[in-house]
C-alpha cells in the first residue's frame, strides 16, 4: 500500500513538473536605427521595433520566436515580392531598408521626405489554449502619406503550431454568418441585401471574415486592413465582438 501511495506521488509531482514546463514566460524586446553600426557616424532613417520573444530554447519558443522575427524582418522588406527577404535577422533587414533608403535618395535627389518604420508585436490574449498576438507596422517610404497594417497571429502554445483561422471555429459558414449579422449592425447595412451597399468592396458582394482574427481577454477582434474591403481614406475596419457569443463556435476552449 505505501509503495501505490509513493508511486501516485511521483507521477502527481511529474505531472506537476510538465504542467509547469508549459506556462510560457514573455519578455519584450526592442531594436532601432541606432543599433546599427552604419548609422553611427551617418543619420539614418528612424526604425522603432518592439516585440515580445517567448524565453527558453524548446521547440515550443523556437517556432513563435520565428514567426514573429519573421513578420519584423517581412514588414521591413522593401524588394520584390516574388523574391522574398533573405535577412536572418532584424538587424539585416533593418540595414536592408535603410539601403533601400539612401539608394532611392541618390535617384531622387529631390525627395525631402525621410522614410520611417514603426513595427510591434503584443500578446492580446494568453491561455494554456490559446496565444494572440497582435503584429503591427507602419511605413512610410515617400509618397503621400504611410501605410499602416494590423495583422494577428494564432498559436497552439503546447506545440508552438500557428493555429489557422479554419482551425479555430466548428464550422466556418455559422461563425461567417454570425460575424455577418453583427457587421451589418455595427456599420448600418441593411439585414437583407448587398453588403457593398453602404460603400464596402467585399469582393463578389460576399461577406467573408479577414485572413487574420485576434483575441484579447474580453474580445474577438475582426480586423480588416486599408484597402481589404474598403478605401485607404476609410481606414481600417474592425469589428469587436465579446468572447461570451463567440465561444460556441471555438474548436478550443480559451478559458
């Protein structure tokens, strides 16, 4: 009986050890221009990054870790799309845009305006379940004005997995048109009828839910960036809805 009672002890404090090798610990982190040894002696264009970086070497902090280095690096990148970044890291990419900078400088010599990144990345929501990240940047490369874009990113943070939107939800048609009553609400469109009515592009006259969903602790956050579904002078479009009427639809519990 005293040899069943030490075993069950021992798995209960093994179990207790795994339990606590799960919870994530967060630090933030932050880069800017003045990092960079080319821009010791030389101004160079302000860049202000600040993110979160999960610690610890596990699998588990490898994959987030990379995900989000890899949306600083992206956002930063001013080359062609169909060849993407080959910086490693954010210092990199940071010397690349500033590159970037001087060589559209010396074509333009004319262009008085200098460019600027602000990039961060935040956690909204953080469960045994469930890890949101908010990712935003904001450039401004010459032109009239900036362009500004929120995107959100989900992770499984028992594996370190991005969690899909498609993965979220029991069943995509009923969360899409849940979402759809209530963005017809919030910005006046009639129940019945064309979504594009009251001026939105969604294409096909379609109502569809963006590529990226966030959560925070009250709410679920439908984020659409300038230009998504309607003009840059619109601004983005974002819809809140409290995690209460959205539960029903998760495929994982967040609580």
């Amino acid at each position: 009986m005293n040899n069943r009672i030490v075993i069950l002890l021992g798995l209960f404090l093994v179990f207790l050890g795994c339990d606590k090798e799960r919870e994530l610990e967060f630090t933030s982190e932050s880069f800017s221009q003045k990092q960079l040894p080319e821009c010791e002696q030389v101004s160079c264009p302000e860049i202000t990054v600040s993110y979160t970086k999960i610690l610890g070497d596990d699998e588990v902090a490898k994959n987030i870790n990379l995900q989000i280095k890899g949306f600083i690096i992206g956002a930063l990148y001013m080359g062609d799309d169909e060849r993407p970044s080959t910086a490693k890291t954010i210092a990199e990419a940071a010397s690349g845009f500033i590159r970037m900078y001087r060589m559209h400088s010396a074509e333009f010599p004319d262009m008085k305006t200098e460019y600027f990144a602000d990039i961060s990345v935040t956690e909204g929501y953080v469960s045994k379940t469930l890890i949101s990240f908010e990712m935003r940047s904001y450039l401004f490369t010459g032109g009239a004005h900036g362009y500004g874009s929120v995107y959100f990113t989900n992770f499984d943070p028992q594996t370190g997995e991005e969690i899909s939107s498609e993965a979220l939800f029991n069943d995509k048609s009923a969360i899409t048109l849940f979402v759809e009553k209530k963005f017809r609400k919030e910005f006046d469109i009639p129940e019945t009828g064309n979504i594009n009515t009251t001026g939105f592009w969604f294409e096909n006259d379609t109502f569809y839910l963006p590529e990226h969903i966030g959560f925070t602790e009250q709410e679920m956050i439908v984020h659409y960036n300038q230009y998504d579904i309607a003009s840059y002078a619109a601004g983005p479009v974002t819809l809140n809805i409290p995690l209460s009427q959205i539960e029903p639809f998760l495929q994982i519990k967040l609580k």
